[in-house]
C-alpha cells in the first residue's frame, strides 16, 4: 500500500521523505489555505521533493474551466495529479484531463455509486473521505469495502482507492486489511504508526541492562 501525506507543510513533506515512506503528496484548498504561501510556489516545492503524485485541487466549478486550470497546474511538474470534486463537471473535466495523458484525482467521494462513476471516467484516484463519513454517524470503512469489491468485478476499472480523511492509525491498518491502494496521512498519523508503548518500554529495558554490561559496540 502506498502512503501519501495529506499536508501543504514543506518542512512536514522534507522530515517524512527522510523515512522513504512518502510515495506522494496530497493537498487541497484548506491545506494551502493553511500554509499561508502562494499555491504555484508551494506545489513547486513539493514536487521538488517527492518525485510521486502531488495531488493539486482545481477551484473552479464548471468543467471548461476545470479543464483550463487543470492544465495549467500540470504544468508546475509531470508529477502533479489534477484533483477534480465528485461533481458531473468534475467527471467531465476527468474524463479530458486523463484523456490527454494526466494523473486525475477525484476527490470529495462519499459513495460506491460515486467511485463507480469516477473510474468510468477514467480517474487516476479515487478519493473516498472516511474520516468525514465516521464523524457524520457512517461507517467510512464499509465505503472502502464497497469501492474494492467493485473495482475488483471489472477488469477494466483501474482506478486506485486513494482513502482520504485519515484521522487515526485504525483507518491506516483497516485499509490495508482491505487492500485500499493508497492512504493519504496527515503527518501526525503517519509518525504514530510507529509508535507503540510496548516498544518503548521494552527499549527502554534492553538499554538499561546493556548498561550493565560495560560494553560498547563501537569502540
Ligand atoms: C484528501 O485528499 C483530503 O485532502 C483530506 O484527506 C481531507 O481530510 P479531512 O477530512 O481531514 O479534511
């Protein structure tokens, strides 16, 4: 499974790069917001750092003009996917954009009828937001399972499940359980993955009694 992260904080994007967990990049109108920077300058910077697929979020609501700024975004870098909402515009502005060769991302989904949708139009991604869907009293999950048991009755639906809205390390494992292709972290629950307190706890013991021995590895 992949691991983008879901983030416009270049200081967040270069630390995690380190690990080589990041296989791309995710952004949307909030995270830019959030950033405070100019959206062409931050997208130019992340795809300086990761050579995976850095998501940029059209805001236009038409498709001609999805189109327009489509293109235009994915000029920033080859690595950009064009994200488009789950609207009829937004397929349409699918449809063309990965018709001429681009990565699309379709995003804001909220259900199989809509993910069946978005491959038909030829969607790179699929962005199911799980998060969002648990906090309005759904089960997030059962959307994955859905979009993965029809996409795996079809041959020729080659989208990737891209799930989005990750609030926690549970998403991250039940994806995976799956076999969601993608999951997009904010960097908070990407460290987390690591964490464990049994871990910490039993370092914490092999270090104390390797003190007792006087030893060094390195000496
Ligand atoms: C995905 O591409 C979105 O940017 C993101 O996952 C939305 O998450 P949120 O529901 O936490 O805003």
């Amino acid at each position: 499974m992949k691991f983008f992260v879901d983030t416009a904080d270049i200081a967040e994007i270069r630390d995690l790069a380190e690990t080589g967990m990041v296989d791309g990049v995710t952004t949307n109108p909030s995270l830019v917001a959030k950033s405070g920077r100019d959206f062409f300058e931050v997208l130019r910077d992340i795809c300086a750092i990761v050579p995976g697929p850095v998501s940029a979020e059209v805001a236009a609501t038409d498709s001609k003009a999805m189109i327009e700024e489509g293109l235009r975004l994915s000029e920033v870098a080859g690595n950009i996917a064009v994200k488009v909402p789950l609207t009829w515009d937004g397929l349409k502005a699918c449809r063309t954009l990965s018709g001429r060769g681009l990565m699309v991302n379709v995003t804001l989904c909220f259900s199989a009828n809509q993910a069946l949708l978005a491959a038909k139009a030829g969607a790179t991604f699929v962005s199911p937001f799980v998060g969002r869907l648990d906090d309005a009293g759904h089960e997030g999950m059962e959307l994955i399972e859905e979009i993965r048991t029809i996409y795996d009755n079809y041959d020729a639906l080659a989208t990737e499940i891209l799930v989005a809205s990750v609030r926690n390390p549970v998403h991250v494992r039940d994806a995976a359980l799956i076999g969601a292709d993608v999951v997009t972290l904010p960097p908070a629950v990407l460290r987390a993955l690591a964490a464990h307190p049994l871990t910490d706890k039993g370092l914490a013991a092999f270090l104390a009694d390797w003190k007792k021995t006087g030893q060094e590895i390195l000496r």
